[in-house]
C-alpha cells in the first residue's frame, strides 16, 4: 500500500533541520527498499526547505507512522505537523516535468 507523509517544519528550524540531516540521509539510504518518493518541500523561491513528501510503500498506517517516527528530522523535532494519508496508485506521465534544480 502506498501512503503519503506530509510534513511541515516548525518556523526557524532551519539550524536544526541541518544538525540532523546527515542522520536523515542516511536513514533514507538505508530504508530505500519502502521508499517509492522522497523530496524536500521549499518556499517558492527554492531558498528554503520548508518540509518534506514522502511516498512509501508499507503495509498500514502503523508501519507509515513508524516510518516517519524513526525519521531523525522527525524525531529531532524539526516537523511542527505530519499528515499521513494513504495513497492510491495513479499514473506517471512525464518523469522529464521534473525539477532537477
């Protein structure tokens, strides 16, 4: 099953969000195998992470949240909200619409 993670960061978590992003990588890196999306939200003008959508593929809404809880940004108290969401599979048109900057 697909689920959509939404999260918010907290305003000014900026320092925060980078002492605890080499931990999140990683987590990624090592959790890839669930992982269908990943990407960092920003402000419209790209300067700034704002928050981040994943798309992972688990088995309930249990494991989702157990996902996101073992997130280092999560759990280092960079997200002010999360909304989890489950996700039915859709289509995938055009991969070259995407932002490669």
């Amino acid at each position: 099953m697909l689920w959509a993670i939404y999260c918010i960061d907290r305003p000014n978590s900026g320092p925060l969000r980078e002492q605890h992003l080499p931990a999140h990588v990683k987590y990624f890196t090592d959790n890839q195998s669930v992982i269908f999306f990943a990407g960092p939200l920003q402000s419209d003008d790209a300067s700034t992470d704002t928050g981040v959508l994943y798309i992972v593929n688990v088995k309930d809404r249990a494991t989702a949240r157990a996902f996101l809880e073992n997130d280092p940004l999560h759990s280092g108290g960079v997200f002010e909200n999360c909304r989890i969401t489950r996700l039915r599979k859709g289509r995938f048109f055009n991969p070259s619409l995407g932002d490669t900057h």
